[in-house]
C-alpha cells in the first residue's frame, strides 16, 4: 500500500511546540503506569526458591494492580509519579525529534515524482526516528527515571532521604561517581525499543488513517478526535507485544550500575538474560507487559489526537496570518 505523503511546509518550531503539548499531556495522565511497569520489571522472584505450594506462590506475585496498591500504601499516591520531572524535560525535545526525523526520512524515501510512500517506506522511517530520538534524548531520560522510579522510600516521610532527589540531581550523582556513560547505559537496546515502536507506530497509524480517509471522503482528511485516539491507541499496542523481553532486559541494565559487572554492552546483555532466564523463568521478561501496554497505547492515543490538533491548529493561525498580512 502506498501512501500520500504531506508536502505542507511542517517547520520545527510547529513540531516543537505541537509535540511537546502533546507529550505534556501523554506523560501526566500515563506516567503512573510506567512507574508501576519498571517496578514490575525490577522485581524478581528466583524460581529456585518457590514454594510447593503453587497457589500461595501464584499469590504472592505482584500484578500491577497490587504493585500500584502497594506503591500508594507505603510511599504515598505522588510515588507514582517519580521520575515525571526526567520525563518531561525531555519530552519536548523527543515529540520534536520524533516528527521531525520522521518526517525528514519520509521525505528521503518518498517517490519524488508522485510524492507517495509505500509502507516499508513508512516502517523504515519509523525506524530512523525511533533511533534518532533514542541517541538524542530517550535514553539518558529512560536511565535517570528508572533510577528515580526505582527507589523505594517513603515521600510522606520527611526523615527518609532518597538518594536521588529529582532527575537534575540524579544526572549529576551518577556522572560523578559512575561517568557520563552511565547515562547512556543500554543505548543499543533503548535504539531497539524505540525503533520497532516507532515503526510499528508510524506504520500501523498511517495506514489506519489513510482508510479512516478513503472511507470517509467528506471529511477532506480532518479525521475527529476519537478516530485520531482510537488510530493512535491501535498502533501504539502494537510495540510493545513483540519487543517486551528488550524493554525488560533494558530495565535491568539501565537500573543497576552494576549490572554485567564491566563488561561490554554485548556481554552485560548476554549475563542479565541468562540471569534472568536461570533465575526466574522465561515469563520474566513479559513482566510489566500490562502497564506497559496500559500506558504506551493509551498515550499514543493522547499524543496523536493532541498532536494532529494542536499541529493543524498553528498551521490554521500561520496561514490566516500570513493571508491578513498581504
């Protein structure tokens, strides 16, 4: 299938401010089910020490209605929303890198005669942006909020002092005593998160949109805000399905400082999977997997309906600017 693509002038100061509105409001409303997925992710139960019973066991593993109870009981509500102040610092810069760089390599393999794309091409943009915002942003913000969110003090204690005490002084703690690469710890896995996602991402809406818009004519292409969230939830699903044990394995990696000892990155992948897999099964790696789809999908639903509108809107007062000036 191939796709039309948009030859409007998409400049980045409209990418800048309609991606990070669109951010803002995915991150505040989502935020509390990533918190509660990282916890999951960090949690580990040695197979080697299971009980007999089964049913006591299956019990004891935390869901991630029991994680997010268990958060609010012992730490209080706002510990669902550690780490939020990493993750909107840089969602600015990521909603503009993403549409940007999407857009830019759309434009790269796009036909130049007839201005069309089929879908490997979109999949192959998606691709490009997802590692593009994972080198820029993503993964120093994903490596500061896991640390945030993984620690376990109480926030309605006032004596209980957490290491971290927000992402400005966590990045400055762990260049000082683990170095400015501790930042990017886990940057090819981040790359390969946030390229399969996109890719699916971009694919999957683009061709859900273009049907919405060949069945609905009339329209002209301004799809209403519901079949926007609904596009946007569809194919924000669709990621983190088939690359969950990554994000896992990631997780693992990005939270311990001593994860895989010092070795490379190959081997520090290698030892946390196969600890992993010796210590609590295969299933571990889709630990998180319902928030996660809880959070990603909903929040591309938010992203792209507030992103289409917020874009088309400044799009909307450029034009009748530039019409009043002449």
């Amino acid at each position: 299938m191939s796709f039309q693509t948009n030859n409007n002038s998409k400049n980045l100061p409209i990418h800048l401010l309609a991606g990070g509105v669109a951010g803002c409001c995915e991150a505040l409303t989502c935020h509390p089910l990533d918190t509660i997925k990282v916890r999951l992710q960090l949690s580990s139960s040695n197979k080697s020490k299971t009980s007999n019973n089964a049913n006591a066991l299956f019990k004891k593993q935390p869901n991630f209605i029991r994680m997010g109870s268990s958060i609010i009981k012992n730490e209080g509500f706002f510990a669902l929303y550690k780490g939020l102040g990493a993750v909107v610092t840089g969602i600015i810069p990521k909603m503009a890198i993403r549409f940007s760089s999407f857009e830019l390599y759309k434009s790269w393999l796009s036909d130049k005669q007839t201005g069309k794309i089929n879908s490997f091409g979109v999949f192959l943009a998606g691709l490009g942006a997802g590692i593009t915002e994972s080198v820029a942003i993503v993964t120093p913000m994903d490596v500061i909020k896991i640390r945030l969110q993984a620690q376990r003090h109480s926030m309605t204690d006032p004596l209980d002092i957490p290491k971290y005490r927000n992402a400005m002084h966590c990045a400055m703690v762990m260049t000082k005593e683990e170095g400015l690469s501790s930042l990017y710890k886990g940057v090819a896995l981040t790359a390969l998160r946030q390229s399969t996602n996109q890719a699916a991402n971009f694919t999957v809406y683009m061709y859900l949109k273009n049907e919405l818009n060949r069945r609905q004519p009339e329209l002209q292409g301004n799809l209403p805000w519901y079949q926007l969230m609904t596009t946007g939830f569809v194919s924000g699903a669709c990621g983190p399905l088939f690359n969950a044990p990554i994000d896992t394995i990631k997780t693992r990696i990005q939270k311990d400082k001593n994860a895989g000892g010092n070795a490379n990155g190959w081997t520090r992948f290698k030892n946390v999977t196969r600890s992993i897999i010796q210590k609590e099964g295969y299933a571990a790696f889709y630990k998180g997997l319902t928030p996660r789809v809880l959070r990603v999908a909903p929040g591309q639903a938010i992203t792209f309906m507030v992103y289409e509108n917020v874009y088309k809107s400044f799009v909307d007062l450029s034009t009748q600017l530039k019409v009043n000036s002449v």
